[in-house]
C-alpha cells in the first residue's frame, strides 16, 4: 500500500500542480480581461465625453442659432409695426388734409355767397335808387309823387309803399317835391 500511496501522492501533485496551472491561466485571462474592459471602459469614457462635448458645443450653436432667429422675428416685427404706424400716420393725415380742404372749400363758398348775397342787395338798392331817382329826375313835382306813389292816400298823411322804408321822408330828402 505504501507504493500505492507514493503513486497516489504523484497523482495528488500532479493534480495540484494542474489545478496551479488552470488558476494561473485564469488568473492571467482574468488580468486580460480585466485590461481590455479597462480599455474599453476608457474608450467608453473618451467616447462620452467627446459626445458630451459635441452635445454642448451644439447647445451652444443653436442658442445662438436661437438668439439669431428671435432678434431677426424681433426686427421684422418692430419693422412691421413701424410700416404700420407710418401707414396710419398717412391715412390720419390725409384725412385731416381732406377734413381742412372741405372746411377751407365751405369757408370760401361761404364767403363767396356772402358777397354775391352783398352784391345783390347793393345791386338792388342801386337799382330801388336809380328808379325813386329816375322818378324824381323825370317828374319832380310833389303833385306827380303823389298821385304814382299813393293814389288813395290823401295828402299829409301817413303813407307805405313795397320796397320803400316807413320812417324815409322823400320830401325832405328831395328839395323841390
């Protein structure tokens, strides 16, 4: 039994000495995988950090893409609302063009009116005048007056003719009747 024991120790070491032999194995595949997760564990940190940075860089380009858009919409909109103040400014003004035009066209048809209402009045009043002179110059005696002027009215008194004021004394006005 002791040979059997020699041969069982030789296959006890030679058991150890391979199980020795697959845990350095595995450790040494342990370490090289160890080495290449840590590898790409690196690449993995590069690689976010390069997309982290792209991510800010983009950020940052359309906040200015961004502040470009809104100042253009803010321009154009002020624009706009310039053109339309302009716009009203000039329908307010020729409204008050139009307003001040018909006022000046009334005021000057008016006055117009007035004086051809003047000229008229004077124009018969000449006419009145030329006729009470026409009378006077062709008759004038206070006989011919009275009997063209007041056919029923009997001398001294009172007496009122269309056209003629009340109160004017023809008599005293024209010597001679």
């Amino acid at each position: 039994k002791a040979e059997d024991t020699e041969e069982e120790k030789a296959h006890k070491d030679r058991r150890r000495q391979e199980r020795r032999i697959e845990k350095d194995i595995k450790e040494r595949r342990l370490v090289l995988k160890q080495a290449g997760l840590k590898r790409e564990e690196d690449l993995f940190r590069m690689a976010k950090e390069e997309i982290d940075a792209a991510d800010l860089s983009d950020e940052g380009k359309m906040r200015v893409i961004l502040a470009r858009k809104w100042a253009r919409e803010s321009r154009e909109r002020q624009e706009r609302e310039k053109a339309e103040r302009e716009r009203q400014a000039n329908i307010w003004k020729q409204q008050q063009e139009q307003r001040e035009k018909r006022e000046r066209e009334a005021a000057e048809a008016l006055r117009k009116q007035q004086a051809e209402n003047r000229a008229a009045e004077q124009k018969r009043q000449e006419e009145e005048t030329r006729k009470w002179q026409n009378i006077i110059n062709n008759n004038g005696t206070r006989k011919f007056w009275e009997e063209h002027t007041q056919p029923n009215v009997p001398a001294g008194r009172p007496y009122s003719m269309p056209g003629v004021p009340s109160n004017l004394d023809v008599f005293a006005t024209m010597p001679g009747l």
